[in-house]
C-alpha cells in the first residue's frame, strides 16, 4: 500500500498518483509517441558496428579518409600503422576527448627522444646491476648508437650508488 494514496502498487498496476497521462516512467508505459518510427541510435554510436555491417579494404579507407579531408601527416600515419589500426586509434581518441562542442581536438606528443633517453637509463641501470663499471657501460652504448658521457652514466647512477 501506499500510505499517499493507499493504493497498492505492483508490476500489474499503473501507479497514476500525480502523474498525466503525458507522463509516464520507465517500463510502466504502455504506449510511447517519443519515437513514432523506432528507437534510433544515440548520438555516441558505436563505430564497431558499422564495420561489423560493411567491412572495407584499406585503400577504400585511405581514399575516404582523403575525400574527407585529412592532413596528409594523419594519411601517412594510417598507412605506417594500417588502415583500421588508424580509425581505432581516432575512435579512441575522440571518446577520450570531448569534441562534441567544437568538432576537433588536439593531441601532443612528446619528442621521442623521450622515450629513446627512457630507454638509455633503462640499459644503464641494468648494467650497473650487473656490476659493469662506468666505462664499459659508456662504450656499450656508444657501440649501439647512444653518444653518451661518463657523466650521463653518473647521473643516472644517482647519489644513492656512487
């Protein structure tokens, strides 16, 4: 019972308290004008989908991705990563980012050379673990391509393990 109104509500009975007929709730509606021809989709629709309905081959993507007009820097990172590596990746992108308001947003990447110095202390560390000295480790990487210093492998070293 209901101590407003003392009616009983249960899943059989529509509960009319104060309610018009305009305004119904939830699964207690019996008819619906909201959507005369169906549900429709909502606006973040799932970009899965429509490949699962139409799947493409890349250099259809490719010239679509032209004919919509991309940069070019974007159309050469598509065809480095593929096709659909690309779009998932956009996709991604533009769920993480709000560009509903503007149709755009930006991404910065850092330098690689970030990732490339993470890399070098990395090689660094491990080797002193290892027990090399300062010096090998200096020749090691210049043997691979890292122009290093003794001072850069001391840096990284830290005061800790000097």
């Amino acid at each position: 019972m209901n101590a407003r109104t003392d009616k009983k509500r249960n899943s059989n009975s529509i509960y009319t308290g104060d309610l018009t007929p305009g305004h119904k709730v939830g699964a207690r509606q019996r008819r619906s004008d909201r959507f005369p021809r169906g549900g429709g989709y909502p606006d973040n629709c799932i970009y899965s989908e429509i490949l699962r309905a139409e799947k493409k081959s890349a250099g259809i993507i490719f010239s679509e991705l032209r004919e919509i007009g991309l940069r070019d820097e974007l159309i050469q990172i598509a065809e480095k990563i593929g096709a659909d590596n690309f779009l998932l990746m956009w996709h991604f992108l533009d769920c993480v980012h709000d560009a509903k308001n503007t149709g755009r947003f930006r991404v910065a990447f850092p330098s690689f050379d970030k990732y490339k110095k993470h890399l070098r202390n990395q090689f660094i560390k491990n080797k002193l673990s290892l027990g090399l000295s300062v010096a090998d480790i200096v020749k090691e990487l210049n043997a691979i391509g890292f122009k290093v210093s003794e001072r850069t492998v001391w840096r990284v070293k830290g005061p800790v393990n000097n």
